[in-house]
C-alpha cells in the first residue's frame, strides 16, 4: 500500500531500501515475514520517500503521505 501511494515500482523501492526486488515480491505476496533487518530498511525507504506509518482505532499498517512542506 505504501508502495503503490508513492507510485514507484518494486525495482525503484528495492534500490532505495538496498534489498532485491524478489524480496519485496515476497513480501508483498505474503511468502515470507521477512527478516528485522529488512523490514527495518524498508520502512526507513519509505517513511524518507515521504510516507508516514500510522496506528488508528482500525488498527495498524496504516499509511498516509505526509503533507509537503
């Protein structure tokens, strides 16, 4: 969901989190829970290309973009 609100490929947020694209395939299919390293380099990626994880009473995982300065 990140990914896509960010409009980039798996290619483009691979190279951004320095992992392979295969890895984030998996991930995104459910193939894998991925390790805490990576989980940790994609989420760093993402919240610098401007995403902004968030809890609500709906629960987590949620993700908005942050406003632009």
């Amino acid at each position: 969901m990140a990914r896509a609100a960010l409009r980039i490929g798996v290619r483009e947020l691979a190279k951004l989190a320095d992992v392979a694209p295969m890895t984030i395939s998996r991930l995104e299919n459910g193939q894998s829970g991925g390790h805490a390293d990576t989980l940790r380099k994609l989420c760093t990626a993402l919240e610098q290309a401007g995403v902004e994880f968030i809890t609500t009473d709906r629960g987590e995982g949620v993700v908005k973009l942050r406003e632009s300065e």
